[in-house]
C-alpha cells in the first residue's frame, strides 16, 4: 500500500507475503485514483488474467452518501497484486468482491484498507482464494473505524480453498476501532473440498476434475454475485479453475 | 447382473466385510436387513467406491465388468446408483446444473449424444411429477435446506434421471414419514421394477418392504451373509429379531 518509491521490504506488513524479485521489476506500482461524488454510483472490475506479472494500486474516494462496487479477479499471473485502499464519507456505500484463483508457483495477494473517516459508512467485503499447486495466497484486509465514525458497519468475508496440500493461504482480517457504537463483523477460514461432496457428485457421474470444478465454481461465485459483469466474470474464473485441475 | 464373491473389506485397517457373497440377476430386487454395525452400509459405499473403504479381497463384478477396478463416476456410466443415507449437501450448486452435467458425463461414457437443455428439463420434470417434487425445489441448491424426507425423494429423482441397471438404496426409508414411504417405495417400484434392472434394497425395517416387494431378502451380520429367504424372512426378521433368526 505505500506510496513510497523505494522498494519495500517484508518488513513492511502490506508487503509480508509478496514476491518481492517480481515486484521489483513492476515498481514503482501503477496507481489509478477514483473519486465518487456525494450521493453518486459507481462501479468497476480489475481482471488479472494475463501471463505477465501485474500489479495495482487502486485508490477510492468516497464523499458523503457514494456508493462502489469493486470485483476483482486475481488470476493466472505469475505474480499478481491489487491493493486497494478507500475512504468512506458519511453514509457511503462500499462493497469488495474478489476471487483469487492460483496454482503452480504462482504468488497472488489482495491486499485492502477500509477507511470509515465519518458516521454510517457500510463497507462489505467477500474475498475467495482457490490455490493448489506451491502457489501462495494472501489476503490482508484491513477496517479503520475512526474517532467518531459511529454507526459503522463493516464486514469482511474471507475463505481459501487448498487444492493440495503444498499450497499457502494467508488471510489476515485486522480490525482498528477508534468508535463507539459500531458493527464490525469478519469470518476467515481455509479449508479443503468436501472429501463427502466430491464422492456425492461423483458417485452420479461426474468425473473428479468435473465435480471439483462445480463445487469450486459455487465456491468462488459469492464474490461475483450482483456484479453488473458477473457472467463475464465468472467465465474468466472458470477458465483459471480449468487450468488448475 | 451384479455378482459379488468373497468381498472383503476394511475400514480404517479394521474389518468390515468378511466374505460376503450375492449374486443379483436382472428383474430382481433383493433386500438385505442386518442389525447395526453388520456392515450393510459399508457393502454400499464399498460398491460404490467411496475413498477410505479398501477391499481386501474377493471380487464384484457388474455385467460382467470389474466393478472394483472403476473409479466412482465410471461405476456410475457402467448403471451403479449409489442411493445415500445421508445425501449430501453442496451449498451454491443447484440440483438442475449438477443432475444435467452428470446426465451428460455419464452419456458421454457410453458414446450417447448429450440431453440438449429442453430435454434435460422435460426428463427432470418428470420424474420429480413421479416423487411428488415441485421442479422448484430442483433449481435449490443440492440438499441444502431440504428435510430428511425431501433429501430421500430427490435421491429417487436423481435415480429415475439417471435411469441406473441397478440402484443399491442405503436405508432409503430412514427419516420418511408414512406418506413419504409410500411415495419414495412407488417411486422405486415406477423407476427400477423392470426386466433389464435391479435393485439392492439396505433396511433396518419391513416397513419399505410392504411397498417394494422383494423376491429375496438376506440377512447380513458380521460382515457376511448369514440367512437367505423370500420375503417371508423379512417378516421373520420383524417378529422375532436378528439374533433368534440369524442364530
């Protein structure tokens, strides 16, 4: 998340789990600055995708009463990174809905910071890994609640599938409160398939990629519902699961 | 049509199956009651492949095929239905898209063209008419939500869709109700009672029984076959219990 233009170091906890030689060679980090006016809407979609190594920085500003909808899908880079970082003005609306979806040596991270400056903000965030392979999986997000923001309600949604055994999720869900009178909720779990699932899906039929793939759709497609692109999406997603099976 | 020898399995390095023996012909059902812990559940899950049930000898074969050589899915295209005690749930795959892509991978198997969407639907209809299941329910995700006797009749619909040689039914009646029982019995009875398939029927109860008649009912009890009779062997069962009848 920092700004700064030297290279960071693991040091710095934003930087913790990244692929620091493929960073380098992306540094200084592209930033894109969105702004939402009071009262208005917005939306947008960050697809990682390709076979080059990516990374972002996405900087949101939201005035009293705006509302965004960010989804994001991590996938499929040797090394992909989004940070994004918003600022929720009095009543603002916020929602994140990413899958990250990662095998072989692959190294993706999510890495957030929800800022509720004023009263009333509601951020939401859903954040679903899928790693096999050695690949490493991250998600740190973090919701600051400032002196004063009464009336906040801010959720985080974090889950990560290991595929095989030799793969890495890190979900580190981090809370600052500074407010009275504020919801702040957040789940975190990784985990494997359900061994009797698959068995279930198979014993009608399914070859094991096949009803792996089906349960792992359903398991990523939290991130993606209600988006205005969710089938292009989910699309993108499905060909980064084939690739993984 | 099924034909298993000395089956022997283990669960978890601990013996379950010690020799059981059933020859299964096309157009029979056959029924096989036995007191908990005689490995009738085990007979299922090890017919059906389920990883952590290793066979340790003997053999099943279906039609002649190595039964125990195939994966799940490919026992499953060779005509095994697999009915659960416990069908499972799969949270956010819906039964339509789940039935659909395993009619179809099992028709691939067998060098059948695929179930075209319409065609799909028109067959699940129907057989959800057949077990009184509004499609609706169909389009829920798998199992998720639905009571103990639901679960059972979308097992029976899952079988008249994927239309099997034979259907091992693990304790289909367990959590029905009376009207439920009925149902579900004339659902196998509409689906499975046919010249070219068979039905192996697991139960604790005569009480399936009275709907779905058997021509054979075994006795299993300590992991082997230990009485065999018509159905008056069930009602045997029912009057005086497995320890005088298999004594």
């Amino acid at each position: 998340m920092s700004e700064a233009l030297a290279l960071p170091t693991r040091k710095d906890e934003a930087f913790r789990y990244s692929d620091l030689a493929a960073l380098e060679t992306l540094w200084p980090v592209p930033r894109r600055d969105i702004h939402v006016a009071a009262g208005e809407q917005g939306a947008s979609t960050v697809v990682i995708d390709g076979a080059n190594d990516a990374a972002q920085d996405i900087v949101i500003t939201l005035e009293d009463g705006a509302e965004y909808d960010l989804r994001l899908l991590n996938a499929g880079s040797a090394y992909g990174r989004i940070a994004v970082r918003v600022r929720l003005g009095k009543g603002a609306k916020f929602h994140l809905g990413a899958a990250q979806i990662a095998g072989g040596q692959q190294t993706a991270e999510i890495v957030t910071e929800v800022v509720h400056a004023e009263p009333d903000a509601i951020s939401s965030q859903v954040v679903r890994s899928v790693l096999g392979g050695k690949a490493t999986g991250t998600y740190l997000g973090r919701v600051v609640v400032a002196r004063g923001a009464i009336g906040t309600d801010g959720e985080q949604s974090i889950r990560a599938m290991l595929l095989d055994r030799t793969a890495t999720a890190n979900a580190r869900p981090e809370l600052e409160i500074f407010a009275d009178d504020v919801k702040c909720a957040h789940g975190c779990a990784v985990g494997e398939l359900d061994a009797q699932g698959l068995f279930y899906l198979q014993s009608r039929g399914l070859p094991p990629a096949e009803a792996k793939k089906l349960m792992l759709q359903a398991f990523i497609a939290e991130a993606f519902v209600g988006a205005a692109d969710e089938e292009a999406l989910t699309r993108a997603a499905l060909q980064a699961l084939e690739a993984l099976l | 049509m099924l034909k298993i020898e000395n089956l022997q399995a283990t669960v978890a390095d601990k013996p379950i199956l010690k020799g059981l023996s059933l020859t299964i012909n096309a157009g029979e059902v056959h029924a096989i009651m036995g007191p908990n812990g005689a490995g009738k559940s085990t007979l299922g899950y090890t017919l059906g492949g389920r990883p952590g049930y290793e066979v340790t000898g003997g053999s099943a074969t279906l039609d002649g095929a190595d039964l125990l050589a195939m994966e799940p899915h490919e026992r499953a295209a060779a005509g095994l239905f697999l009915g659960f005690q416990y069908p499972v749930e799969i949270p956010g795959v819906s039964f339509v898209q789940f039935l659909r892509e395993a009619a179809n991978a099992q028709r691939k198997s067998r060098g059948q063209a695929p179930l075209s969407g319409g065609e799909f639907l028109r067959l699940a209809k129907e057989k959800a008419a057949l077990l009184r299941m509004d499609m609706e329910m169909l389009k829920r995700p798998v199992n998720v939500g639905f009571s103990g006797g639901e679960k059972k009749r979308a097992e029976m619909v899952q079988m008249g869709i994927l239309d099997p040689k034979i259907a091992i039914l693990d304790e289909t009646d367990s959590g029905l109700d009376i009207d439920a029982l009925r149902i579900c019995g004339e659902g196998i009875n509409a689906i499975m009672r046919k010249s070219d398939k068979a039905v192996l029927l697991i139960t604790h109860y005569q009480r399936l029984l009275d709907y779905v008649k058997p021509d054979f009912v075994h006795v299993l009890a300590g992991g082997r076959i230990v009485k065999s009779g018509g159905p008056e062997l069930a009602l045997e069962l029912e009057e005086h219990g497995y320890e005088a009848v298999a004594a």
